[in-house]
C-alpha cells in the first residue's frame, strides 16, 4: 500500500465530509471498490482525496495516484489556488462554508506577504536575490478585493459583507452555527442587526460625546449603518444641527415609525437588483471562467439550465405579481 504524507493545513482548507458522506463514499468503496479520479498529491503531500485515502488505507484498498506540477517554484498557496478551483466547485458547500475557505486562502496570501516582506529585506540587506530560504521564488499573488472572493466563492459581494458582519460580531455561538451551516447568512445577519439596534433610552448626555453631525450620530446609533438615514427624504444639505435636533435624530433612529418612514422604494429596488445582478456575475464566472463548465455541456445538461433558470425568472415574476397585490391592497 502507497503510504501518502498529510499536511494538516491542506488537510483541513475544504470543509470534511459530512458523517453521511463519508458513509456512503465507504459503502461504496467496500461494494464497487475504487472508482474515478486518483488521489492528487504534491512532494507526496496529499492535495485531494484525504478521505478516500484514510477509507482505502482502513479497507486495504488499492488506489491510483497522481503527481501534481505546479512549477519549480509553486509554494503552498498555488496548491490551495488549485483545491478552491477543484473542490469547490466539486463539493455542495453552503455559501458560508465557500466564503470560509477562500477567505482563510485570502488570509494565507497576506501572511506569505507580509513573510515576503521580511524576508526580501534581508535578501536585500545581503545582496541577493528575492527567493524563499529553499531557493523558491517569493509568492507574488495580489491580495484580492471582496468582489474577487465573491466571484470566486460563487456568491455576491453583498452576502460576503453580510458574512463579515456576522463573523466580526462577538457572538461565538452564532458564528459556530453558521460555519456548520446550522443557520444561513441572511438569518445570521439579521440576528446581529438586531442586536446592534439602539437601546430605549437615549438622553441629552449622549450630547456630551456623540459628534455634532447628522450622519455622524446616525451612524453611531445604528440608523446608516442599517442604510436608514431618519427622515432622510426631507434632510437639509447642511450638516450643522442644535442640540436639540441632533437629539431629535437620535431618538428617530431606534423609533420603527419612523424607520419606515425613511425608506425610499426605488433605493430598496436598486439594492436588490444590484444584489441580484452580483450573482448571475458570479453564475457567468463559475461556468466560463473558474470552472469552464460549459465545455463538459451536453443538450441534456443546457435543457436542465434551461429549466433552472426559468425557474428563477418565474420566482421573480411571482414577486412582481405580489408586489403589485400588496400595493393595491394598501391604497
């Protein structure tokens, strides 16, 4: 039996298989024996296939392996760059467990720049040239915006913003639901605005400390932070307010009266049509670009799209049909 080497850092970049699984990738080793792609390996690390290695090596199954050529001077995150093209696209993650992996890649470029750094400016101090202590060339990959991750992630760079959110909050329970897909982005994030909303209480004390500007106390009491300025269709182009009207703000800000009030329809169309847009950006992305999906094409898989995405337009449709009852109703 080939004994492989595990790197735990590869090991644990994509999310494991879940108990059933892993369950039924092992019934079906034991029935069928080894089918489909070898176990991908890189300096006889294993880059794809821990599980079907640890079942093969529990069962006494022989399995094919293959080399993988990154280049003489690939470093580990040319090695990641290729499990997040491979395995995402592969594996049914959750949007939340997608965006955990390409941000922990994200994270992994920033810590090999900043090593990057240090260690060109001891080369630099000795007069050699910028490569990594085994003679590799120091990585040189950018450091990504959200839209990148997001296209990247097959998601839209308002749900990576809502991710964010959540995973910047202080409530380590809920952050552990979400990566284990026990409550979904939207559900997460609503939760954290709801805790972040301002308390009943807001006195003139709040004066003493809070910026002497519109915006500037919205923000702090969570009004533009939410994207609801207080009464803003009817807000001055000055920005210098009294005291008491900069607490009139304040007060306005948790009021949900008056919340609504400050809603501007076409604002909210503008937001969800850019959201809606982000995604079928990142849909073209994952079937051109990051996964060529187009290219394993048969007319069987275009008349599945098809129907897939007539199921879309349909949603929509019904969307728009409810709008216009409720609107109706309300007149």
């Amino acid at each position: 039996m080939y004994e492989l080497k595990i790197n735990p850092e590869l090991r644990d970049f994509i999310p494991p298989l879940s108990g059933e699984e892993k369950k039924s990738l092992e019934d079906s080793l034991l029935k069928y024996g080894y089918k489909g792609a070898p176990i991908y390996i890189w300096h006889n690390y294993i880059v794809d296939g821990h599980n079907r290695y640890n079942l093969c090596m529990k069962h006494n199954i022989e399995f094919p392996v293959e080399e993988l050529d990154f280049g003489d001077e690939a470093t580990i995150i040319d090695v990641m760059e290729w499990m997040i093209n491979t395995q995402l696209g592969r594996r049914n993650l959750p949007p939340q467990q997608r965006i955990a992996v390409v941000k922990k890649f994200e994270k992994k470029i920033q810590e090999q720049a900043r090593e990057n750094q240090s260690e060109a400016g001891k080369k630099f101090g000795n007069g050699k040239n910028s490569s990594s202590p085994n003679g590799e060339k120091l990585n040189d990959k950018k450091i990504r915006t959200d839209k990148e991750l997001a296209k990247l992630a097959g998601v839209g760079t308002g749900t990576i913003a809502r991710f964010n959110r959540v995973m910047s909050s202080d409530d380590e329970e809920l952050k552990k639901k979400l990566l284990a897909d026990e409550v979904k982005i939207n559900t997460a994030y609503e939760k954290i605005r709801e805790k972040e909303k301002p308390k009943e209480n807001v006195t003139t004390e709040l004066l003493q400390t809070t910026p002497k500007t519109y915006q500037e106390a919205a923000q702090l009491f969570g009004g533009l932070q939410q994207g609801h300025l207080p009464n803003r269709k009817n807000t001055e182009k000055s920005d210098n307010f009294t005291d008491e009207q900069l607490l009139n703000a304040l007060i306005s800000t948790k009021t949900p009266v008056n919340v609504l009030d400050s809603i501007i329809p076409k604002q909210e169309f503008d937001i969800m049509t850019n959201t809606l847009l982000e995604n079928i950006d990142s849909c073209d992305y994952r079937i051109f670009d990051l996964h060529e999906v187009y290219k394993k094409m048969e007319n069987e898989d275009i008349d599945y799209a098809i129907a897939k995405f007539d199921s879309v337009i349909e949603a929509i449709m019904k969307l728009e049909e409810k709008i216009k009852e409720f609107v109706k109703e309300t007149k």
